[in-house]
C-alpha cells in the first residue's frame, strides 16, 4: 500500500511538473507576440478595463493586447468564415474573440476554433463548475471556450420618476400605453435587442418547448405568432413610434438619464452601479428582473483556428480569468460584470454581487430566425 501510494505520488508530481513545463513553454513563446482581441467595444467601462488588461499583460507577460473593437461579433465571424475558404491556416487576423451562442456554434461547427485549450489553464482550477460553463446555449464547449463572466437580462429605471417599473411583459405593455413615448428597445440584431425579444417571446410562449430545440420554418411560424402581435401594439405606442430604435444599451442609458425613456435595457445585473460611479446615471436608479426571471447565459473567450499568436491569447486568457483579474471586472464601480470563480477567490465588491432568478437561452439557431424576421418587420 505505502509503495503504491509512493508511486502515485511521482506519478502525480510528475503529472503537474509536466503541465507546468508545458505552461512555461507556453508563456515563453507569448513573450513579444501581439494578440488582436475582437470584442463588443460598446461600453466605455469595458473598454476602460480591456485598456487596463493590456497594460497588464503587457508588464507581466510583455504581451501586446490590440482590443479590435466591433459592433457585433458576427462581422468576425464572417472574417474568419472567408480566411478558411481562403484557407489561410496559420497566421490569421484574429487571435482571440469574446462569443456566446449562435457565433459560439457557428465558429465550432464551421471548424474555426483553436483547442481544446482550456484545461490546461493553470486559471481553470478558480472557477466555479457549478455554473453551466461546459455549455454555451445548450451547445457543449468541449474545451473550445473559456468561461469570462455572467450575463444576465435586467431592466434599469429611477426610483424616484418610477418607484413600482413592470414587473412581466404583459405590465410594460399596459405601461406603454398608460405613458406613450417612454418604453423602447435597441434595434435588433444588436445583441440586448434581439435578447429583448427572447425574453419577451419566452414569457408570451410560457418557454414553449419548442424554443429549447433547432428551430424549424414551421416552428417558427406558429411560436412567434404572438410576439409579431404584442410588438404591433408597443410599436404604436413606443419611443418615437417604434420608427426608429436606439442603437444599444449604452444609448438607452443616456435617453434613461435625458429622461427620454422610463427603462433602459441591460446585460450586467451590475452595470447600473458602475455607471453611477462615472456619472452616467443618478444614484436613484436601479437595476430589476421581470418577475419570472431574468434570460441569463455565460460569455466565452476563444482563440480562432488559424490565430498568429495563439500562445500570447492562451496567456492573456489565462490572466483574465486569475483572481486578480476577475475580482476588478466585478468591481462595481468599475465594469461590475459578475464572475466565473469561486466566490472564495474573489475580492472587493466583486464578492458581493447578487443574481437573479435565471431563466435559460434557447437554443441559438432561434436567434438568427428572430433577427431577420424582425428586420423583414420592422427594420424599414
């Protein structure tokens, strides 16, 4: 016994020293190498702490971090789509993409992803597995992705102008039309405006089954029958007439502040805090979920197939998910984004953040369907 537990023990200590060897090859390759990071550039609190991340890995790891920033992912989707037919398979574009759900699936099944890789993040062993971090919108990650934060769809609105905000969509609807030109939602397919309208279709459809599974032509036509129809009526009745939608979150927590609109529409449980710590909104307001819950998912870092600096993206990947880096990205004052780590690991205010009841995404192949049946709507 005491020999079998000798040998497991070098065998255990040589496991560990083998994959540190393999990360220390890893970290000294990344050293001078410069990592092209596409990622949402939407939010000037994000793109505060991606400036901060590059100063960061730039002294620790003498890596250069150059944040690409898009309006919506699925144009890096397309970039990388045409390197593979081009079949440029080395020395691409991009050396690491922020995703979640249809371009997750997309860049997986159209062979577009570097990995599995995440394992073998000396990081990984922060992060709490009891979150669905194996799985982006039913869609298994098999190691292609790194779990980066929390997102959660919430609802923004000033105690003071209205102290009791909708609690379900069939209340916003009452509400809009009690109070014309006050309710929107960001024009679709930015990303919180097609969340909007899963939300909404999974409390008009009861999560009708069928959401949860690929969906088909027929499918689509009876499931969302009722939300062409509440839209119809809001529309009438919305922020200039649902002619014309603000462009995203951002936008709605300025006309929120205008006091333009009586909600605004947000991804981060946290952000009203962060935001109120840079004045963009009054220490009155506050964030809410519909009664029923909150569209919650995880968001994902992943390396493309053909990145030129894929040890350099593995480092930084590994850096943004340390203690270190997700305890500042959960600050409250400065992005407030919610952690993929053990609470025990974390610090600050980052320890003190509060989810809502979760309500699940349905399965990505319905988000493209809503995308440009909306535009075929209302897009004119």
């Amino acid at each position: 016994m005491t020999r079998l537990f000798i040998l497991l023990s070098c065998f255990l200590f040589s496991f560990n020293s083998l994959a540190t060897d393999d990360w220390q090859t890893i970290t000294n390759k990344a050293k001078g190498q410069t990592v092209y990071f596409h990622a949402w550039g939407g939010s000037q609190e994000i793109n505060n702490y991606l400036r901060w991340t590059a100063q960061q890995v730039q002294q620790k790891y003498g890596i250069t971090l150059k944040h690409v920033k898009v309006s919506d992912i699925a144009e890096t989707t397309a970039r990388l789509i045409t390197e593979k037919a081009a079949s440029k398979n080395s020395g691409g574009s991009v050396d690491m993409v922020w995703i979640n759900g249809e371009n997750f699936k997309s860049m997986k099944h159209n062979g577009l992803l570097y990995g599995p890789f995440v394992s073998k993040l000396p990081s990984w062993r922060y992060v709490d597995k009891s979150l669905p971090v194996d799985s982006d919108f039913s869609e298994p990650t098999l190691g292609l992705e790194a779990p980066w934060g929390v997102g959660q769809l919430v609802f923004i609105h000033d105690t003071e102008t209205l102290n009791n905000p909708p609690k379900s969509f069939a209340e916003l609807l009452s509400y809009a039309n009690a109070f014309p030109n006050r309710i929107s939602y960001p024009r679709p397919p930015e990303f919180h405006g097609t969340s909007f309208l899963k939300a909404l279709l999974i409390e008009l459809t009861n999560n009708d089954p069928r959401l949860s599974k690929p969906v088909t032509e027929s499918d689509f036509e009876v499931v969302t029958e009722p939300l062409w129809a509440y839209l119809d009526s809001l529309h009438q009745v919305a922020w200039r007439q649902g002619k014309q939608f603000p462009n995203g979150s951002s936008e709605m927590t300025q006309l929120l502040d205008d006091g333009q609109l009586d909600l605004a529409i947000t991804f981060n449980p946290n952000a009203v805090f962060s935001a109120q710590a840079t004045g963009k909104l009054a220490p009155t307001t506050a964030a809410y979920a519909m009664q029923s819950g909150a569209l919650s998912n995880i968001h994902f870092l992943a390396i493309p197939w053909n990145a030129n600096s894929p040890e350099a993206a593995q480092v930084v990947i590994n850096f943004l998910l340390s203690p270190e880096a997700q305890s500042r990205k959960g600050d409250l004052n400065i992005w407030g984004d919610p952690s993929v780590l053990e609470n025990q690991y974390l610090t600050g205010s980052a320890k003190n953040t509060t989810l809502f009841k979760s309500i699940a995404e349905p399965h990505p192949s319905w988000q493209l369907a809503l995308e440009k049946a909306w535009l075929e709507r209302y897009g004119n």
